[in-house]
C-alpha cells in the first residue's frame, strides 16, 4: 500500500515531485508496498480546497517546519518499509508464534470441525495453502476426519519440517505435504475444502487475494464455490486514527526513525481516536469468481475524532492498520485488545502528533490497486 499524508489547505503543498506525484498534486507519498499489490492512503487535512471535507487539522509550527526541511517528506518514502517481506518475514520462531497463537488457533480448530461435521464422515478431502513447518491446520484437520488432506507449503525448509510434523503425528496415511506456490502446484484431485493462513499484518500484504482466486478456480471443487468451501471466509485490514506515545521521541532520532513500524498487539502506547473502520474487506467465499464482488476497497472513510480526546491522548500521530478474520461466519479473530502473534502496523503521518481542530473529523482516501 502506499500511503499519502496531505498537509494543512492553507500550508504549501510539498514532497511532490520527490514522491512521483504529478507537480500540481496536493500529497505527498509514503510508499508502504505489501507484495503484489499497491494502494494509496490520503489524510486530507483542512477545509479549504477540499470540496466536501469536513476535516480540520493544525499541525504544531515545529511540525510543519520539519516536514520543509525534510524535503517534502522524504522520511516517508521508504518503498522497502511496509513490503510483505519486511512486516511479514516468517522464521521458525515466527511460526511457532502463530502455533501458540490460542485464539487464532483454538477458532481455526473450531471453524474446519464444524466444517468437517457437515459433510459425510470420512469423506472431505481438504487442502492447507501454506501449511508451515508444523503442518498445523493440515493436521487438526486430518484428526477432525478428513479422508486426505494436501498440506501446501512453498518454503522448502518449511515444507522438510512439515513432512517430519506429519509422520510424528502418525497421521503420513492422511497428509501429503506438496512444495511450492499453490498458485503452481496441481493437485491430483479437487478438494472439498480450502483452509489457509496467508494473512499479514496488512492482511491482504502476502498476496491473500491472488492465492485464493487461483484456489476458488483450480483447487475447489466446483459445487464448493460460494458455500463453506473456504475457511477463513473473509478477511480485512482495519484501521484507525491513534495516538503513539512515543512519537515524538522517534522525531527526536532523527528522520529514519519515523518510517512504518509495528507494534505488538498488547501495546499500551497506542490510543484510538476514533472505532476503527474496514479499509479492505477481502471475501474468499464469493461465488463470483476474481474481480466480481469478492474485494471491497474503501475508498473514502471518515472518522470522527473528538478534538478534546485527542488533545489529551496527545495529538493525532497517524494511522494503525491490523487484520481481522472471519473464519466461518461464526469465529472471528480480531487482534485489538488481546494478544496476538500479528502486529499492529503504525504509519506516523507528520513528524510530531498533530492537534486535531473543530469539527473533529479526519478523512482517509485510498486507492488500491491489488493484484
């Protein structure tokens, strides 16, 4: 995603030209770039010039002189910050992190049970897109009753530990563990049901919506599509104005400090400003097929911020995103306020928190382009 942080209407525009922008552009571009897909998020501050924006934001005069004199933005232009290898990059601890993930994993159980338990026993053939080293939905899944599970993992370390998982749970007669892209790989059969955990901290960030088309076209089964072939069912990436405590210790370090970063989900140094709202909302159920109605992109969303509140959280520092599941219509798996092995992402739109001013209202625009 790339994301746009628009300074006050009656400020000079800048960091135009140093962000590709066209020169009579009114942003200026932090690139945050999730592998495969690109988007833009706008903050559009002020009144004036903006038809229809009932935004309005002062910057501290610190603020605005240090946006100048950062050549119009420049610290927030790393394309490498928010890539999916760097927010998403998975070791064996990464992994093990998920595994002990007890809400993620606990729902995950529950939802593919329920799955199994509405289908003949014994006879639901079920495939695991990115499987891990611990082949662990492909397992649970195999013990739920599935007559034959295809564990897909596209590492190959991952992919020689899965199949060590797989024969120390007696389960070899059951899984079979097949390296590569599930974009790549054929499977000998289609399968009743698709589980996977290809999910970011960006939620679409390690390429969600190329992998699940594909698996809804070739994988599933065609009477599948639409129904409870797909576990999750749904996934989307939140976001919500905040507050970061430590924001202006960050600009105290220098312009570096102040590009993307994430944060564990049991912070104390975030303060929402406002109920988060759906900036995407990806369904891997859709019936439709790519492109049709399966991803939704907001466009335009609006949060009210009580200037006040903000004012006593300290000021508006920018955005948090995060991801949110929907397994099965029934269990959801949202990180804000408990502990997760996903992270929040935190996206610094100013160098110093901003003082939000009547009426209390930011705007974020975006503009994605995900493939």
């Amino acid at each position: 995603a790339a994301a746009a942080a628009v300074a006050p209407a009656a400020a000079t525009w800048v960091g135009r030209g140093a962000c590709g922008l066209p020169a009579d552009s009114s942003a200026a571009e932090l690139v945050l770039h999730p592998r495969r897909r690109q988007a833009a998020l706008g903050i559009i501050a002020g009144t004036a010039g903006v038809a229809g924006v009932a935004s309005q934001l002062a910057p501290p005069a610190r603020a605005q002189a240090s946006v100048a004199a950062q050549a119009g933005l420049r610290w927030l232009t790393p394309v490498e910050a928010l890539a999916g290898e760097a927010l998403d990059r998975t070791s064996l601890e990464d992994y093990a992190a998920m595994r002990d993930d007890e809400e993620r994993t606990s729902k995950y159980a529950v939802a593919i049970r329920r799955a199994l338990a509405q289908r003949p026993a014994g006879s639901t053939v079920v495939a695991d897109i990115g499987t891990g080293p611990f082949a662990l939905l492909a397992v649970i899944a195999a013990r739920a009753g599935a007559k034959r599970v295809y564990a897909i993992e596209r590492s190959a370390d991952a992919a020689a530990r899965a199949r060590r998982a797989v024969e120390e749970s007696g389960l070899a007669g059951t899984i079979q563990v097949i390296e590569g892209e599930s974009t790549a790989v054929s499977l000998p059969e289609r399968v009743d049901l698709v589980v996977s955990e290809v999910i970011g901290n960006i939620a679409l960030g390690e390429g969600a919506v190329a992998t699940i088309r594909d698996a809804r076209r070739r994988l599933l089964r065609e009477g599948e599509r639409g129904l409870a072939g797909m576990i999750p069912s749904r996934c989307q990436t939140m976001v919500a104005p905040v507050n970061y405590a430590n924001h202006a210790l960050l600009s105290a370090r220098g312009a570096g400090s102040l590009r993307p970063f994430k944060l564990f989900s049991e912070t104390k140094d975030l303060t929402f400003l406002s109920e988060p709202q759906a900036l995407e909302d990806f369904d891997f159920r859709s019936p439709k097929g790519a492109g049709v109605d399966d991803l939704r992109e907001a466009s335009e969303l609006h949060f009210d911020v009580a200037p006040a509140a903000a004012a006593a959280a300290g000021g508006l520092s920018g955005f948090a995103l995060w991801p949110r599941l929907d397994l099965d219509g029934q269990e959801i798996v949202d990180i804000k306020g408990r502990r997760s092995h996903w992270s929040f992402v935190v996206v610094l739109t100013s160098p110093l928190p901003e003082v939000v001013g009547e009426p209390g209202r930011v705007l974020l625009r975006s503009d994605a382009d995900i493939r």
